[in-house]
C-alpha cells in the first residue's frame, strides 16, 4: 500500500528513522533486534546514498552485502526471527571460490555472492545453511543493519526518496527500497497494483530429510541428486544426499503431488488461487501422514523407507506452489527481486540463482550512487537488464507443471 510521506512535523504518530550513509552503524532502537557486527575497514560512502531492503531472507542478504561493496548504507527489515529454519534443499550451481572486487573505496578483493552461499562446493544444500552463511557475511559488512522481528505495514515513495513504516509506526527512509520478500511481497503491489499475486501452480511440495543411518550406502560419493517417476499415478519426486564440511550426510526428498489440493483448502494453506503459507511438522494432518505412509509403501527403495522415517517423525514441510510472472520490476524509487519478482516452479532449479544475478546486478548499478535522479536511473536500468531472464526463467518451470497436472491420478 502506498501512502502520502509524513514529514518532520509528524512524527508525534510515528518514530522516524532518517536513514542517510551516516545513519549506517546505528545499533539498536526501541524495538526489534538490529544486528551490525561489521569489522572491516570498508564502508559507506557518503555521497553514493542509502537504500531499505524488505526482507533478509536469501535474496535481502544477498542485496544487502551487494549494495554494501558498492558504499551504500543498507538497513534490512525483516518480520522474522534470526535465528530460524525454512526449506530443505537448494540446488547451488556456482561459486567455485571465486571473488571480485569491492565497488566501495576499500579497494579489497572478496568472494562472490554465489562463493559464499556455496561456500565453494556447488551442489545441494539446505536452505538453513546457505542462510546462515549469507547472513554471516552481511553481518561482517560495514553499512548494513538488519532489523529483525520488525513487519512492514506500509510503503511509499516521492520524488526524493522511498519509505517503509513499521507496525508501530517507525519509518525508515532512503533513496531506494528493494522488496526481496518472498513469493507473497507486499512490496510487489506497490511496483504492480495490478499484478500483485503469485497464483496456484496446481500442485504441493512435500520436503523432508532423515539421518543417512536410515538408508546407508544408497550411494557411496557426495552431492548426489535425481528424479523418479513415482508409480500409481503418485507424481515425480527428487531425492538425494548431500551434507557439508560441518554437517553429517542426510537425505533430502521432494514429492511434487497434484492430488492434494482439497487437503490444502481444508488447511486454509491454499484459498482460491492463492498460496497462503506451508504447512510444517505438526501442521500437518494425522489423516494426511497416514495416507503419505501408505503411498510410500509402493515407492522404489530406499525412497520408501526414507520417506517413511520423516513422515514417522512428523518432520515434513508441505509447501503450495506459487507461479508468479512479472510484468514489471520496478517503479520509481522501489524495486522487487528474487521470489518478491520472479516466482518459478522449484524445478526450473534456477529461482535462487536468478535471485543472486538481481542482487549482483543491483550491486553493479549503484555502484556510481542512488541520490536524487540517479535512483530512478539505476532502478530502470535493472528492469531493463533483469525483466527478460526473469520472465523467460519462470514460463520455463509452467512446461513441468502442466505435464505433471496431466499425468498424475486425480
């Protein structure tokens, strides 16, 4: 929702936040949880601007630390604990080690974005964990501070800057502000009222891990990952192992199901066409694990028993698929990235690596300043650069849905 900017002689309603390259170090206000644990010698540039990025989840902390190599001072605000648990299974494509340059005056050289998520071997990897190292990174960056259990009520813009007021009514302002806030942004509908929703794909993914003891020596190596065909007409599902230099070997599994969609409006997780949250562990029906554990009898080996060990554990995350694509990315001073602009199938495997170019990209722009016109200019530039992947990579993923919605058992 967008809303006229109080000025000054306002702030009797609301705690004002003037945010300004000087603003960047702050450390804690009267609510939420900042964190800014910055050490090194780079930072801000006064004269490069400010930008407020909705939401520090993957694609906000990958923005976040790209906006910061670039001088500008970043503050994150995030609904959200920080410490928290989300997904299962990310497919990491890049970030063999490699670095760039910092855009501040440090002069330094760093390791990618796509480096730090992988933390040098691509392959799969748990959402928690490319999180946890994203927002260690941000938190060693100087410029960036990162409010957390702080909802964003409402957004708004004029010709100088872009604002986002909080539920107590505290306002953060700055030159710029980026949505990076998931599949169901509220920032989108200030960038397109007329296009605001991620819609129904038809189907629900059903995700969970359990202990490599469960099924040892499936395969003996290190990152693996496929596809099976599941039979009587249950649907695809993706299955593998991975684990990383501090984690023991797991398995993860995906089931992408059609047949569950009366279940999720039952559960109010799904209302017309609209996805409205997943449903996680105990969430999740005692009927509906009952009627999983049966399916996964006839699944192949050892699928079945690994299945079986999550949904006997009730550590199952069930997750209504969203589509979402864009007509737009930007307008004026506030642009969307990641799953707030582009929401594709998980089986395209390429969201959270299309998220990491629109947080590069953003990066590269700003890198010359985002005050005054300059703003508008770099926002427009990104649209241009990113609206086309981001369409192109979302109709990619609807092939998949539509085979899946024609071949399952109703």
């Amino acid at each position: 929702m967008l809303f006229e900017q109080p000025t000054r002689r306002d702030i009797g309603w609301v705690q004002i936040v003037w945010m300004s390259p000087g603003d960047s170090n702050m450390s804690g206000t009267e609510r939420g949880k900042s964190v800014n644990l910055a050490g090194a010698t780079a930072g801000p540039i006064p004269d490069r601007g400010a930008a407020v990025v909705v939401g520090a989840s993957l694609a906000g902390l990958a923005l976040s630390i790209s906006l910061a190599r670039s001088g500008l001072a970043v503050t994150v605000i995030e609904r959200a604990t920080e410490e928290r648990n989300g997904g299962t299974g990310l497919r990491l494509w890049g970030g063999r080690g490699e670095s760039v340059q910092r855009r501040d005056n440090s002069g330094t050289r760093v390791p990618t974005i796509a480096s730090i998520a992988s933390a040098g071997l691509p392959g799969p990897e748990s959402w928690a964990t490319v999180r946890r190292r994203l927002a260690d990174a941000a938190a060693q960056e100087p410029g960036i501070v990162i409010r957390y259990e702080t909802e964003v009520a409402l957004i708004g813009q004029d010709a100088d800057s872009a604002w986002a007021i909080d539920t107590t009514g505290s306002v953060y302002s700055a030159d710029i502000l980026i949505g990076a806030d998931g599949h169901r942004s509220m920032v989108r509908s200030g960038v397109d009222p007329g296009h605001p929703d991620a819609t129904y794909a038809g189907y629900v993914i059903w995700t969970g891990k359990a202990p490599y003891a469960v099924a040892p020596g499936w395969q003996k190596g290190h990152n693996h990952m496929r596809m099976i065909t599941l039979p009587n007409g249950d649907g695809e599902m993706i299955v593998g192992e991975t684990r990383t230099n501090d984690e023991p070997r797991r398995y993860f599994w995906q089931w992408y199901d059609a047949t569950s969609n009366d279940y999720l409006r039952e559960a109010g997780a799904l209302v017309g066409s609209v996805p409205q949250y997943s449903l996680v562990n105990e969430k999740i029906a005692a009927s509906k694990y009952a009627d999983i554990q049966r399916r996964a009898a006839h699944w192949p080996a050892p699928w079945d028993d690994v299945v079986r060990h999550s949904v006997g554990q009730q550590r199952v995350i069930a997750t209504p698929i969203a589509e979402y694509v864009p007509r737009r990315l930007t307008r004026g001073r506030i642009a969307i990235i990641g799953d707030a602009a582009h929401v594709p199938s998980p089986m395209t495997g390429a969201g959270f690596d299309t998220g990491l170019g629109d947080a590069e990209t953003l990066g590269e722009l700003t890198s010359h300043g985002v005050i005054g016109e300059q703003g508008r200019k770099v926002l427009k530039a990104y649209e241009k650069q990113r609206l086309g992947t981001a369409q192109r990579m979302v109709r990619s993923g609807q092939g998949f849905g539509e085979r899946l919605l024609g071949s399952t058992k109703k």
